[in-house]
C-alpha cells in the first residue's frame, strides 16, 4: 500500500475545501500518519478561486511548498475546469475527484487526463441531506472508497468528535449521512 500522498484541492472560497483538508489530515493522524494542510488564496473574498494541499506520509514531511506532483485532485467546483488546468502536474496514475452531476466519461476529453476520474454530485448530497452546500465533506466520503488514504470509519469518528461540540448532535448526524452517500454514490 502506497504511504505518502499528495492532494490539491481546487474550490472557490467558501465551499470547505480548507475544512476538507484539514479533516483529512486529522484521520490520517489517528491512522497513525504524519501530515501537512494549507490553503493558497488567490483572492480573501468568497467565491474566489482558491487551492488547498495536503501530505500524509508514514515519514516525517520536511517540505513546506504547495503541493506541485498531486496524486489526488479533488475539484469542489467543476466549474473552475474551465479557467484553471486543473491536471497541472498529477502523473499518468493520478485520480481526478469531480464534484459534479456529470460521469467521468464527459470529463475524460474535457481535461485531457487518462488516468482515474471519479465523480461524485457532493453539492445534492450535501443540499439533501446537510440543507447546505457544503461538498466537502461527501467528496471526502468518496475518496475513502476510491483510494487507499483514510478509511471511512476514522473519517467519521473525527467528524463526530468535532462536529458534535462545535454543531451540536443533529447537525453532525446528517452530515455523516452525507459522508455515507458520498461513499455510496461515487462513480
């Protein structure tokens, strides 16, 4: 099993892609893994194209510069697949994460990439479940089935552990359904 990891999100400011990767980087540490989560803003105002990256690895991590060879791309927003080349550095083996109604064939010309592409509609699960457009954390659902990274019971348990003093127990209980269908539904 690989053991050092490379993820980028791609997302516009607001839709929890920081939160993303900091849930992440929290499983990875229960799961025992050393980690790095950081955003690069290209704008403070919500709705601005942003970046978020993160590193797990069963060794210490001694680099501190954006994530530029990911092996994960988890894209929040598809609609940035047309201003921003979202492909930018991952490796033939590489996997896309499409937040996005459409199926993977529909993105394979768009974004010229041969390697994996999952997709997964985050946005309806999080307004169906969550009644919010948070994505984040369905799409997080989906790559603990799509990848070898964090396993979906850990995923929960830190969730449950955050969510519930911060939201309340109602609140974190749907959204770990969100979580559940993000898991189920991935394409």
């Amino acid at each position: 099993m690989k053991q050092d990891w490379q993820i980028r999100f791609h997302a516009r400011s607001g839709q929890g892609s920081k939160t993303a990767a900091h849930f992440l980087a929290v499983t990875a540490l229960e799961q025992g893994m050393e980690f790095q989560a950081f955003s690069e803003y290209s704008a403070d105002r919500t709705g601005a194209p942003m970046r978020t990256f993160c590193r797990i690895s069963d060794k210490p991590i001694r680099t501190h510069e954006p994530v530029i060879h990911p092996d994960i791309v988890v894209i929040l927003d598809a609609s940035l697949i047309d201003s921003i080349d979202v492909t930018e550095g991952i490796p033939e083996d590489g996997m896309l994460l499409i937040n996005s109604q459409k199926d993977a064939a529909f993105f394979k010309d768009k974004v010229d990439f041969e390697g994996e592409i999952h997709t997964i509609n985050a946005t309806k699960i999080s307004l169906d479940i969550v009644c919010k457009n948070f994505p984040n954390l369905p799409l997080l659902g989906a790559m603990s089935r799509v990848s070898e990274i964090i396993s979906l019971r850990t995923l929960k348990e830190t969730v449950k552990e955050t969510y519930t003093k911060k939201f309340g127990r109602e609140f974190t209980e749907r959204t770990l359904r969100g979580i559940n269908r993000g898991y189920e539904e991935v394409k």
